[in-house]
C-alpha cells in the first residue's frame, strides 16, 4: 500500500501523508458480520480510566473478523473484497465458502479477489490458507498464529508483520522467530497461516496534525513536568524546572525507563530466545 503526500496547503498538512488504498475494493462492510461496541473511553465497569488519553473519535462499527476458522476445515473459500477495517492496521478481506457461509479473514499481502483460501492439516503453500504449523518448511513466514490448541490465531495480527518458523526437529514444538526476535516455542497441533500481512506501509503514514489523533480517538497527552505535584512525581516547581529526581517516574511512582514490568509466567518456559538477549 503506498502512501501520498498531501499539497502543503496549511502547516498541519505540511508533513501529513495518507494511505492510497489501492488494494481496497469495496468501501462497505458486510452488515451481518459487524455489530456496534459501546464507546468506553477507557474506563472500567466502575467508570475510572484505567487507559489514558481515549475519548472521542469518530463512529465506527466493529467487523466480526474469524480468527480460528476451524470451522471450515477442508472447505473452499473465494475472496469476493478486500475491505478496510477501522479497528486494525491491516486490511480484511470477505470471502465465500462453498457452502454460502460469508466471512471476514485477516487479509494477506499479495491476496487477490476470485483467490481461493482454504484451511485443512496439510494444503499448498497459498497466501491466506492455512493449516498445522508442524507442515510449513523451515523458512516460511507465518502469521494469525495459534498459542493454545483450538483457540485461534492470537498473534501476528498486525499490519505488514509475520513470523517465520525456524525449526521443526523438536517432536512436539515448532520454533517460531517472533517480529520482536523472539523464537518461541509453538505447539505442533497450533494452527497458521502462511504469508504476510496486508497494509505493510502502514507505519509510514504520518498523522501530521492533532485533530487527526482526535478522529482516530485518541485525546493529548501532557508532560508530567509541567503537572501539578499532586498530579506526577515530575510535577511542580517555578518556571522550566527539571523534574527534580535521578530517574524519570510514571504517574503512580514506578520508574519509567529500563524497568521491565513482566513478571514471570508460566509460558516463560517456551521461551527458546529472549529478544532482549543478543
């Protein structure tokens, strides 16, 4: 997906670059596979923001997007449209099954319309079919990856991201480099989907001013320095003061840089290499 420059008609479009959607092809969803989510504005069920700097932004409707599709095992799929999807990076795409089931899938680079998916154990290496990750050869990328059996595709999800297996001599696992570097370990009866996700240049799309953020849902964010003290450990002093500590702090008094926040689970056994290790 290229990305064009806007005319430098005013400074906030001065750098503002917008996504062309050339792969799109139909502008409205399918109105039985969306439903309406009740704006939360990043609070909990006691009304308290537990997220900050949400609110606003402009009405959209949620896409039912099929992440397992075990379902439809050994059944045939044909693309009818690849669509936009507001509550994703990537792009989406409609497909058909033989049986007259519609669906939405998670579109991949390279994916067409009239292409035919399917998801069995074993099937041609296709963008978009998918099947066990124990039968794609060491190399290949992957992405909608499985991390408990049966429960769908939970990572490697986002636009232009894909894993790629690394090994396949363990019996039981499968080693998957993670985009962040990580190789992890991945159940052999988990299920994948070969190729890369749709709307790679995603990242290269520049905001380029603040009522943009606003229509995305996403309110401004404020330095902690120039806050009261009651407000953040950075806060008060007069004039342009530092923020008066060795270290930078978040608002609830946990050091902001270099502190890992992870604490140690379980899966931490699946672990093959850390991507913080070199």
């Amino acid at each position: 997906m290229p990305v064009k420059h806007c005319k430098p008609t005013t400074p906030g479009r001065r750098q503002m670059t917008i996504a062309t959607f050339e792969e799109v092809t139909k502008t409205r969803p399918e109105k039985s596979l969306t439903e309406n989510i009740q704006k939360r504005s990043g609070r909990n069920n006691q009304g308290k923001i537990t997220t900050r700097h949400r609110g606003g932004g402009h009405k959209k409707l949620y896409r039912i997007v099929d992440f397992r599709r075990i379902e439809k095992c050994n059944i045939e799929a044909k693309v009818t449209s690849i669509e936009y999807d507001p509550y994703r990076t990537a792009y989406i795409m409609l497909v058909v099954y033989n049986d007259g089931e519609k669906r939405y899938h998670i579109a991949p680079q390279g994916i067409a319309v009239g292409n035919k998916i399917l998801l069995a154990e074993k099937t041609k290496l296709k963008p978009g079919n998918r099947m066990l990750i124990k039968n794609f050869p060491v190399g290949f990328t992957v992405y909608n990856i499985e991390i408990s059996v049966g429960k769908g595709g939970q990572i490697i999800r986002s636009a232009g991201s894909s894993a790629k297996i690394m090994s396949q001599e363990d019996p039981k696992y499968t080693q998957v480099q993670l985009p962040s570097g990580e190789v992890r370990l991945i159940n052999k009866k988990c299920y994948a989907t070969y190729g890369i996700i749709s709307n790679a240049d995603h990242s290269k799309v520049v905001i380029g001013k603040a009522g943009r953020s606003r229509h995305l849902g996403r309110r401004p964010e404020v330095r902690g320095k120039v806050m009261n003290p009651n407000d953040h450990p950075h806060g008060g002093g007069e004039g342009n003061q530092s923020i008066g500590l060795k270290h930078p702090k978040t608002p609830w008094g946990m050091p902001a840089l270099g502190h890992k926040t992870r604490k140690r689970k379980y899966s931490d056994k699946f672990i093959v290499k850390s991507r913080h290790r070199k």
